[in-house]
C-alpha cells in the first residue's frame, strides 16, 4: 500500500534530519578518505536523484536530461543553510508527487533510465536509494559523534 511507503520514507526523512542536526558544519564537508563523500556530497545526490526522479513521476522518464549526476559528487564546499536547502528541496519533491498518488497507482507503468516498471517497483527502488544514502549519513555522523551518540535519543515516529 502507498500509506506504507508513505510511512517507510517518513522514518528515514527524521533519521537524516536528526543526524543533520547533530553533525557540525565542518562535519558536514568532512570527506573521510579519497573514495568517500562527505555528508553534503550525499543530501546533494539525493537532491538531484529526487528532483529527476519525481519531477512529472507518472509522465516522463526519471532520469531528466538537466541533470548531472556527476557534479552531484564534486568536492564543494557547503554551508549547513544550503545543505538544509537541498535535503528540503529533494523531500519536497518526492512528497509532492506521492500526495498526488493512490493505491490505484501503483501497478501504472514508469520509466526510469528507459526502463519501464510499476509505480510500485520505483517507490521501493526509491526507498532501497534513500535508505541506502541516509544510512552514508548517519554513519559519517556517528564518525563525528562517537559515544554521544547512544546517549542521544533518535526520533520516534509520531
């Protein structure tokens, strides 16, 4: 059901956003090692994998022509209030397109990268991407934190 991943995507929204709020500024440009990306690097993909994704979801292809993947990981220097900026922007997107669904929906067909599948089979896709990257975060977030980061309490689902 919608409601369900609705609710999945919802989790992992607070997850991102409780470690945002954790992390220091100079966390959130720190990259770990020469093959890693910092915390900024990853909400900026995610920002434009949801601005492509979710833009004209039941219309057109998900992967947009505008977009450039690759300069989504150029090391850049971010300030906390744009980072803030890209994660809303990238959550506006998906929630705007997923409060225009229904139930019904969900075995309509959509493309992504000219390969066809159901509603369904992107929003999961979408949720494995997001959960995968918000997990990135909170991992470089507890890097910074370390053992404060048990006695913090996380964010229940209200």
């Amino acid at each position: 059901m919608l409601e369900d991943i609705v609710a999945e995507l919802a989790k992992y929204k607070r997850l991102g956003e409780a470690t945002l709020a954790r992390v220091s500024d100079e966390t959130l440009n720190r990259v770990p090692s020469a093959d890693a990306n910092s915390i900024a690097m990853i909400v900026r993909h995610l920002n434009g994998n949801l601005r492509s994704r979710f833009t004209d979801f039941l219309t057109t292809d998900g992967e947009k022509p505008w977009r450039d993947r690759e300069s989504e990981f150029r090391e850049t220097q971010y300030s906390r209030q744009q980072v803030e900026a890209l994660w809303t922007e990238g959550w506006q997107k998906i929630e705007a397109a997923l409060a225009e669904l229904s139930d019904a929906d969900l075995q309509r067909i959509v493309s992504i990268r000219n390969e066809e599948m159901t509603v369904d089979r992107a929003l999961t896709r979408a949720l494995a991407h997001i959960a995968y990257h918000v997990g990135q975060i909170v991992v470089l977030g507890r890097i910074e934190i370390g053992e404060r980061w048990e006695s913090l309490s996380m964010p229940r689902q209200k």
